[in-house]
C-alpha cells in the first residue's frame, strides 16, 4: 500500500524531508504559507495555508486522505498541529504540543531537565520580573545567556560577555516585550547539534553537525537562524572525540527516556566544554540548516522510518554514507535584522553542478520567486573529505548571480575549522 504523507511548512528543512520521500513508495503533499517552488515540484499537491492553524492542516490531511504526516518546523508543533492531526486520525511524526514544550518553553525546558536529572544542564534562573532579572545580572559572578522562554526563530539569544556587555543585556531585558526571561551560565566551548529519531520509546541518532549562527564571517554580528553547517565522514566533528559524541548520545538517551512518549525529531544542541557537552538547548524536530546535511546522507528510507513509527514497531537502525557535507545559505541583505524582502530573484540551478539546492523562505508566484524575510535558499556539497564538499558548495553560489544575497563564504573552510580545532584543544588544556 502507497502511503500518502502530508509535510508540513516551506523552509529549507522541509525541501530536505521532500527530497528524503521523493523516491520512496509514497504520495507527497504539502502546506505552508509560502509556496517553496522545491517542495512544490515533488509534491503531488501544494496547499497554501496558515500552518499554525492546527484545523486548516488537519482538514486539508484529511482531504486528501493522509497516512503520515510530518511537521518540520515549530510554530505548528507548539499551535497543537500534531494533537489536531492524531485527533483526525492521522499519524504525526513530531510531538504534541505538550511534549514540544522541550523547545517552546525554554523554562520548562531547564526545569524538566533538572527535575529528571539529565545530566548537561547549566546552571539557571527564570524571571517573569525584568527588573529582579536585571538585579541577578548584577549579582552574577561572571558571565550569562538571556534567553526568552518563547520561540525567537534562533534570533533571540543574547550572550554576556560576546555579544553585549551586562549593561547591555539589562537594556535588551528591559526594552523586550518578552514575559519571561531564562538567564543561565555562558558555555564556552563549541557548539554542536546531534539530531536524534524518536519514536515507540526508542531512538535513533545522526552524524553531528556544526551550525554557524552569526551572521557574517568570523562569528561576528547578530544571531540568524543559521547561515550554514557542517559534518563530516564520521558521527563526530573533527574537534571532538568518539567518547565526547557518545556522551551527547547518552544525554539525549537520557532525554527520551524523561520524555516517554515522545516521537519525531529530538534535536541536542550542545557545547563541548572543557569538562565535556553541555546542554545549550532541545528542539522539537529537525534543524535548518543541519536537515540538509542529515538527510542527503541517509541510506535508510526515510519512510521506513515514519511506517514504523506510526505502526509502532522498532525503529530501523539507521544507515548514512561515510561522507561530509557543507551547507551555505544565501539570505536577503540585512538579515536577520533588517532584511530585504520582497526582491525577484532569478536562480539559475544549472550552475549548482553537483551541489544540492534547497530552496527555502522564499515564496513562488506565477511571474517568479521572491525573497521574503528569512533566509532564501542554501547550496550543499556531500563529498568524501569537509574541504572537498565545502568546495562544491562554494563552487556552486553561483546560482545567485548578482541577486544581492548575502553569503557566510568561511564555512566549512579549513582555517575556520581548524580554529575550532585549536579551540577546543585549549580548552582542554592539550
């Protein structure tokens, strides 16, 4: 029997999940409220619709007589899509809205991890109160993160000591209209995602990736949801160890196990410090960017994956090629704080050459695409070493032409990896 499966939002992680379902024995369709000229030539159908209202979604599913579906990103997820799609009999593959509270609510997040003991957690404090949050940042013996308990699209995090000063950060806190506010220790180390599939009480967990959340070259400037990634040919990152990705898996075993019955994509997001990984935050499903360094190298039919879930049975052991990718993103000028929108932009896709194009926020009418306020589309190389797939991806912005987008052209060169790598051997004291 064909499945038909139902993906749900238009970013760059949702072209990767339809391009993972392309070739498998299902019918795909879509809805998001941008049409993502990717997803849409793959999709039997395109619907144009409010993801985050979970009623749309599931009549639509229910008009065309979904099995599955999938919900990639988490404006949905914490609207309750999932629980309307289980309530009309269809399988989702990505947690309730309860269980998504591990990346919607950044407080109970800190506080389920301390509650259940999983090891990783920093040291915190919540604040509903501004003002007795900017009096513990005075009282603080050395550096923190402000963090909004709420969904920010990666953009919200401000860290002491990088990226503003204290008197600085009290302003953010004060000039906010955030109801609360999660203040906890500053990580120093290095940022890595490990993404884990979690269905039926057991999980399965992919190669790690390393995302570039700055804006411009050499970490410098605002948060973004991600300019680009990478990972390389084996499970760990060239500056971590076997032992120390094992230790990230046993965090998120940990998770899962607190969880119970929680399905769909569990994302770590974790800084390796000096005494091992630390927890920087959980995410409901897969990332974007590190979907399109994940799913390009699954060997494992991905529908495989979501059938027996749905049908509760074990999850497949998953399979991924013995190869590294780099993934860059072009954005809008002025992302993420100002950017442009609006913009025609004309990609020229046979330029990509061996790179994978993954459009993403970016919206097809009938005279062309259009760039909206996020990131517009990204290049990936998959290739046998991290310098040869970062060229591909190099190689192969030039399907932007002179569109005007901006690029983070260091990723995944080996001076800034390498960087990491004398970063962490610091830290460790080597």
């Amino acid at each position: 029997m064909r499945e038909n499966v139902l993906l749900i939002g238009g970013g760059g992680r949702e072209h990767a999940i339809a391009r993972a379902l392309e070739d498998s024995e299902a019918d795909l369709y879509a809805c998001a409220g941008n049409r993502n000229p990717g997803i849409a030539r793959i999709a039997a159908d395109f619907e144009t619709l409010e993801t985050t209202n979970p009623k749309a979604v599931a009549e639509y599913a229910q008009e065309i007589d979904a099995t599955i579906a999938v919900v990639g990103p988490e404006a949905p997820l914490e609207a309750g899509v999932a629980d309307e799609l289980e309530a009309a009999g269809v399988y989702p593959f990505g947690p309730k809205a309860e269980d998504a509270r591990i990346e919607t609510d950044k407080a109970f997040q800190r506080r389920f991890m301390e509650e259940h003991d999983i090891p990783g957690c920093p040291d915190f404090e919540t604040f509903d109160d501004m003002e007795v949050a900017c009096d513990y940042i005075d009282e603080y013996d050395g550096d923190l993160a402000i963090k909004p308990a709420g969904l920010t699209g990666g953009k919200g995090v401000k860290v002491i000591g990088d990226q503003v000063t204290a008197e600085e950060g009290k302003e953010y806190i004060r000039a906010s209209e955030y109801d609360r506010i999660v203040l906890e220790e500053r990580l120093i180390g290095e940022e890595f995602t490990i993404q884990a599939f979690v269905a039926n009480g057991e999980f399965r967990t992919a190669p790690a990736v390393q995302d570039h959340k700055r804006a411009y070259e050499g970490d410098e400037g605002p948060n973004t949801g991600g300019m680009g990634s990478y990972s390389d040919a084996t499970d760990e990152l060239p500056f971590m160890t076997g032992p120390e990705y094992d230790e990230a898996v046993e965090i998120i075993e940990a998770t899962v196990d607190a969880l119970a019955d929680y399905r769909g994509i569990l994302y770590g997001q974790f800084m390796l410090t000096s005494e091992g990984p630390r927890v920087v935050e959980f995410n409901a499903r897969f990332g974007d960017p590190e979907a399109m360094n994940t799913l390009p190298i699954l060997e494992t039919d991905f529908l495989d994956v979501l059938v027996t879930a749905r049908d509760g049975e074990p999850v497949p052991e998953l399979e991924f090629a013995e190869q590294a990718t780099v993934c860059k993103y072009a954005v809008p000028e002025g992302y993420p704080t100002n950017p442009e929108a609006g913009a025609k932009v004309q990609v020229d896709e046979e330029s990509a050459g061996d790179a994978l194009l993954y459009y993403a926020s970016v919206d097809e009418r009938d005279d062309g695409i259009y760039t909206t306020t996020s990131r517009a589309f990204a290049l990936v190389g998959v290739a046998d070493s991290i310098e040869e797939a970062e060229k591909i991806a190099e190689d192969a912005l030039a399907v932007a032409g002179d569109e005007g987008l901006h690029v983070r052209h260091d990723i995944g060169k080996p001076d800034l990896v390498k960087q990491r790598i004398d970063h962490m051997d610091e830290l460790r004291g080597e």
